[in-house]
C-alpha cells in the first residue's frame, strides 16, 4: 500500500508555502480590520442616536458618515459588495447615507 500527500500539497515548494501562510495571514488582518471599522460604526452611531445637542448633530453626521464610508470600503475589499443587509442590521439613517451619496 503506497500513501500519497494530499493534492494540495504535493509539489508545493517553500516559496509556496510561505506565499500560503502569508495570504491567511492577509485575510486574518482583513478580518480584524473589518471588525474594528464596525466598531466605529457601532460607537459613532450611537453618539449619533444619544445626541440631544442639535449644534454638534451636524459633527456627529460627519463622523457617522466617515466610520460608514470606512466600513463599506473595508467590506469592498474583502469581496462583500452589497451593501443593503448590513445598513439594516446597524439601522444607518438616511441623513448618514445621503453624506454618502446612496438613497
């Protein structure tokens, strides 16, 4: 009885296998990253609901906006394109998306 190595490893070379152990290390990084700009959105959103001061409300839009762009373009880069789930789960009021030029 002969073994033979799994398909995905027989002829890789080391180059390969630290090319491999770089790109989870890249997706691991993206992850992260994706995490910590949902984050911003949570905190900015909420500063943004808590607010009662209608002269910082247009500062709190502004920030809300950034972390929501950020967000997006994070997701982008990770392959997620759509949008429409992710602005229901944070509930992202109009006046955020509107600064974003969505409708």
């Amino acid at each position: 009885m002969s073994l033979r190595p799994p398909s995905h490893l027989a002829g890789a070379s080391a180059a390969e296998a630290a090319f491999d152990a770089l790109g989870h290390e890249i997706l691991a990084e993206k992850a992260a990253a994706l995490g910590r700009a949902g984050q911003r959105v949570e905190e900015t959103l909420a500063r943004l609901r808590d607010n009662s001061d209608e002269q910082l409300r247009p500062r709190f839009l502004k920030d809300a906006a950034e972390a929501v762009h950020g967000y997006f373009i994070q997701r982008e880069l990770c392959g997620l394109r759509k949008h429409d789930a992710v602005i229901r789960e944070y509930n992202i009021p109009k006046a955020v998306l509107v600064r974003l030029g969505a409708k």
